[in-house]
C-alpha cells in the first residue's frame, strides 16, 4: 500500500514537472519564433507609435480644444506617421511632409488662424506614390475651409492677397497642386500633371482635378507679400481645374520643360528691389534645373528683361513669354507659380533644391558677366599697385554733400578711387565689372549698395547711416546679407553735425532728441524726414580713420 502510495506521488511530481518544463518552453519557443521573424517590425512599430504620440499629442489637445462647440464639415484621416519636433518634419512611407506651424519671427501672424497646419512637398513623378490621396484637416478663425472628405464636395477658394495674414499651406489631390502660404516672404504653388496655362487671361487649367472639387486658387507671384498697396498691383494668377474635363482648352504649345511663373511688377526699377524681389528668388527656385526651364512673366516690363537678360539667359534657355500678350495656350507637366524668397539679398541653403548659398549666386554671376575677380587678396607693403576704393555717389537725397573732399582724402590714404553715379551704373553688364575690380565699396544707405553682389570674395562694404535711428535698417537691408556674400562690412553712423538736418531743426527737436518719436508716426513721416530731404556731409578727419584702417588690412 505504501509503495503504491510513493509511486503515485511521484508519478505526480513529475507529471507536474513535466506541466511546469512546459508552461516555460512553450512560450520561449513561441517568443523566439516572433524574434526570428518580425523583431525589427515589432520594435519599429513600437518606436513609431511612442514617437508619434509624443510629438503630436500637444498640436492634437490644440485642435481638438478649438474644434469644441464649432460646426464643421471636414474629417480627419488617420496616417501612420513619425514625426521629429525639432525640425518639423514627418515622414508618410517615403514620401516628405513638412509641417509648416506658425513663427514668432512672422509679422501679424495670427495664430488661430491655422491649428494645424501640413505642407506636402512636391513628390518625384518617377517615385512610387502608395498614398494617393491625403486630406488636410485645416480650421480657420471666421473662414471655414472644406475639402473634400469622405462623399462631401465643397469649395475651396484661397485668395493670398485678400488674407496675407493667414499663412498655411494646402496639399490638394494626389499631389498635384501643393500650395505654400506660410512663408513670410512669397507665395508659391507648384503643380504636376496636365498643365495648360492661357498667359493672357493669367489662367492655370490643371486637368487632372476633377471638376466637382471646384477649387480656385489665386496668387500674387511677387516676393513682397507684406507689401498690401504694392500688391494689389501684382497681376492674379489664378489655378483652378476645368468645368468639364473634355472641355480643356487644346494646346497650342507643348513644352518639355518646367515652368516658372513670375511677375515683373511691384518695386522693380530699382536695384535693390530688383535683386531682393526677383533675381536672388529666381536663382533659387530655378537654378537647379541648368537652364531647361521656361519662364512665363506677368507684369510684363521689357526694359527690365532687357537689363538683366544676362541673368536670364543663363537660367533659362529659352526666350521669356510675355503673359500680358501671348494668347497662345501653353501646357506643361511641371509648373512652379510665385518664387521661393528667404530674406532680404540672401538664402537659406538648407530651403533651396541643391543647397544652394550666396556664394553660388555670386559665382554664378561672375560666370554670367564673366568676371574675373574671384576674391580680394592681401598686397605685399611694397606693392605697386593701390587697393581700389568705389564710391557710390547719388544724387538728391543722401547725397555727399563734400564728394570730392572724401576722394582727395581717399587718395591721399592710398587708394585708388573710382567714383560711379547714376549714370556709370546704368550699363550693367560694364558696371558689374567695375565693381568686381574693386577692393572696397563706401555709399549712404541706399539701392545703390546692392551692387555689392559684383564685389569679389573677402571685399570691403562701408555702408554710411544717416541721421535718424536708421542702424537696424541699414544693417538689415545690406549689413548682415554682406557676411552671407563673403564680404566684410563696416559701418559709418553719421553724427547731427555731419547731416543737412541740422541746417532745417534746431538741436531740441525730435529730430534730434527722439528720432525714434518720427519712426512711430508711420513710414511717410520718417521717409520724408530721414531719407528722403536729408543728405550727409562726412567728418573729413573722423571718416579717414575708417579708411586708414581697411587700407591697412589690405596692404600688409
């Protein structure tokens, strides 16, 4: 009886070892069989899921608090997604988003205006497209915004001129049409599919929309968004898909490049404007493509062309299309409507197509002018030849009242001086060469400085600041986009004595005691005061210590 008792203990014993070996093995078996197979999915999907979370959990609180108590009409899509805060980018299978959220940098910009905002960027036509459609959930403040979601069909009209306030960025249909407002600077749209522009009319047909969308966009295709008078003068440029698709307009011209979309219009005429508005962000968005583009210009000034069609024609092969004029329908597969501009006389490499910098545009000015100068050097002390000095001299407001004492001083420094007015500049193509043989250029704030661009790497800039607070402008306006050009720059602030304001205010004025009380009273007050009636008369013997010291940097 006893040793069939111990048998049936141990025989339990082991049975329930024999359970517990398998409680343990089977799920190690199990685990390392989902290892073998799927650990890097498991751990990516993990990875993304925490990522995504934690990253848009703030923006998604944000949405959902503004949506509370309103009636809309839009959905949302659920995308798989990762996202990374810091540099705004997210990433949807292999294709590019950038999110585009409101900056503290961007003047008026009211926040409420965009929760959430998405720029798709332009995909590569011969890349995969697994997503096929993306729907942008976006709330205006008192302008509701529909797109189409789910069986809705609603319109959408976007009129950049008539709400430069609200910056965001659209992503309609497949891809096609990918708007960005959200740029301080310009509004842009580029577009891929059946294109068929009607220049005359400033009409964009892009037949791959289907016609129940209904949407109309509108743009002002000139960098200075901010400018509301200036415009208002800008020609519309308008983008819609047509009423019936076998309704198209035929194309009377098929192009196998590119298009770009600009306007000659706004400020243009003066060089400053000319380069801040247009040339810089033609470089920048046309560059890359080598000259197998075609530009299309509304606002049409031929002078202007004229000018700069050495710029022009080594951007683009081809001759430029008047848009007032044409009649012709022209179709594209690839269209680029407004310019990418980044800021005044300058561009951020890490916004342009090949990362492109200054640097490049000024290389490739000197290649469109052939100029010879790469960069400034240091002359032995010994050498016979003189640093050469450019004086920019205007005429009628910020002129030099003492021209010709400042360049007897300058000759007898040791420079050699050349002296350009309006009238030496007018010949571009010489003038950029007499700039670029230049190792210094000194003028009063003014356009005339932006012939900077010319000047060879390592030059010297002296920009004189007249009377009136102006420092922050003028170092805004040629200061700091000289150190992107490579250049070194100097600055001159006039003193009361040495301005013709002197001559018209006695010392306790605002003019002279609170010139910034003139800047609050609006842009028409201060121009009148402090640009446009004053003039300079430098301190002879103070400005020659600025000479002397840029002279011995050179002659060393």
């Amino acid at each position: 009886m006893k040793a069939k008792q111990s048998f049936g203990q141990t025989y339990t014993q082991r049975l329930g070892l024999v359970a517990l070996f398998g409680c343990i093995i089977v799920p190690v078996i199990f685990i390392a069989l989902i290892k073998s197979n799927s650990l890097q999915f498991s751990i990516l999907s993990l990875q993304l899921s925490i990522r995504t979370y934690g990253s848009l959990s703030t923006m998604e609180e944000d949405e959902v608090s503004t949506r509370r108590g309103a009636n809309s009409t839009t959905q949302s899509l659920q995308l798989r997604v990762v996202q990374e805060r810091n540099d705004s980018i997210i990433g949807i299978d292999n294709e590019l988003i950038k999110l585009a959220l409101p900056s503290n940098e961007q003047p008026n910009v009211n926040k409420s205006n965009a929760e959430v905002v998405i720029n798709k960027m332009p995909l590569d036509q011969n890349k995969k497209q697994d997503v096929n459609r993306l729907i942008v959930d976006i709330e205006m403040t008192n302008q509701p915004l529909a797109i189409e979601t789910g069986n809705k069909q609603e319109d959408m009209t976007i009129d950049s001129s008539e709400r430069p306030e609200q910056n965001h960025a659209i992503e309609v249909q497949e891809s096609k049409l990918v708007c960005d407002f959200s740029q301080p600077r310009s509004d842009t749209c580029s577009l891929l599919g059946d294109i068929r522009i009607l220049p005359k009319t400033s009409n964009i047909i892009l037949v791959s929309l289907p016609p129940s969308q209904n949407s109309t966009v509108r743009i002002r295709p000139y960098a200075r968004k901010w400018e509301r008078p200036v415009m208002q003068n800008i020609k519309e440029v308008s983008i819609s898909p047509p009423p019936d698709p076998d309704q198209a307009p035929s194309c009377s011209v098929k192009h196998t490049v590119p298009a770009v979309i600009f306007s000659t219009g706004g400020f243009l005429g003066n060089f400053f404007h000319d380069f801040t508005d247009v040339i810089v962000p033609l470089f920048t968005t046309s560059r890359h493509f080598q000259g197998e583009v075609q530009f299309l210009v509304t606002d049409f000034n031929s002078d202007w062309i004229a000018r700069y069609r050495p710029i022009l024609g080594q951007l683009s092969k081809y001759e430029v299309i008047d848009m007032d004029r044409e009649a012709s329908v022209h179709c594209f597969s690839k269209a680029q409507l407004g310019l990418l501009s980044h800021k005044v006389l300058g561009i951020d490499p890490s916004l342009t197509p090949n990362n492109y910098s200054m640097l490049d545009f000024k290389q490739f000015l000197r290649s469109s002018f052939s100029l010879n100068r790469e960069s400034t050097k240091v002359m032995p002390k010994n050498s016979k030849r003189k640093p050469r000095l450019l004086m920019i001299l205007r005429k009628g407001s910020r002129s030099l009242m003492n021209a010709k004492e400042i360049v007897s001083m300058a000759r007898s420094t040791g420079f050699k001086v050349v002296t350009a007015g309006p009238e030496e500049t007018r010949d571009l193509a010489k003038f950029a060469k007499i700039v670029n043989s230049c190792d210094v250029m000194m003028g009063v704030h003014g356009a005339g400085l932006g012939n900077m661009v010319f000047l060879p790497t390592n030059a010297s800039l002296i920009q004189i600041i007249p009377w009136g607070g102006l420092k922050w402008a003028c170092w805004h306006d040629f200061g700091q986009p000289a150190f992107g050009m490579g250049l070194n720059y100097v600055e001159y602030e006039i003193k009361e004595e040495e301005s013709s304001l002197i001559e018209e205010y006695p010392r306790d004025h605002a003019v002279f005691k609170d010139p910034l009380s003139i800047h609050r009273q609006g842009w028409n007050q201060l121009w009148s005061i402090f640009l446009n009636k004053q003039k300079v008369k430098l301190d002879v013997g103070r400005f020659r210590g600025v000479l002397l010291e840029i002279y011995r940097s050179l002659k060393n």
